[in-house]
C-alpha cells in the first residue's frame, strides 16, 4: 500500500534535508570577512601601483600587467589550509 510519493517520503524528507543551506559557523563568517578586506587591501595596492607607474612615465600597459600580477600572486589560496592547520596545531598544544 502506498501511503505517500515524491518528497512527502521518507527519502523525500531526507532528500529535502540535505538541500536545506546550514548555516555559517562563526570561523567561517570571520574567514569570508578577512578574505573580503584583504582583498580590497590588494586592489587598493595594484591600483596605487598603477598610478604611481603611470605618473612615472612607465608603459601603462606593462604597470597594468604587474599590477594584475601582484593581485593575483598576493591573493592567498591556500588561505582556509593554514587556518586549518593552525587550529589544528592549537589544539594539540
């Protein structure tokens, strides 16, 4: 006897759990916030480098490039790694 279908199921009601959004733990929201302001931290730097080569009488385009050089080399990747490995470390401590 079927008794219910689609997500009135039981692997319905699971299946809806799991697309459920969890919420943000208090490490996650101060680790998007430092990513926010070091980025604006890093184009604020590109640019000031930009314009300071401009005014220097350098080839706009080649500042551009090493600007966007230093943006992309100064963004760090392995960022949520080493916060890993330092609260890892804390702990064992």
């Amino acid at each position: 006897m079927v008794t219910a279908t689609g997500m009135n199921t039981e692997l319905g009601k699971i299946a809806n759990l799991l697309q459920e959004k969890e919420a943000m733990t208090p490490l996650q929201i101060r680790m998007t916030q430092f990513g926010k302001n070091l980025s604006y931290i890093i184009v604020l730097i590109c640019i000031i480098l930009f314009v300071t080569g401009v005014l220097r009488g350098e080839d706009p385009f080649k500042v551009l490039l090493l600007s966007i050089s230093l943006a992309v080399a100064a963004i760090p990747e392995a960022l949520p790694a080493l916060i890993t490995i330092a609260l890892s470390r804390g702990a064992s401590d």
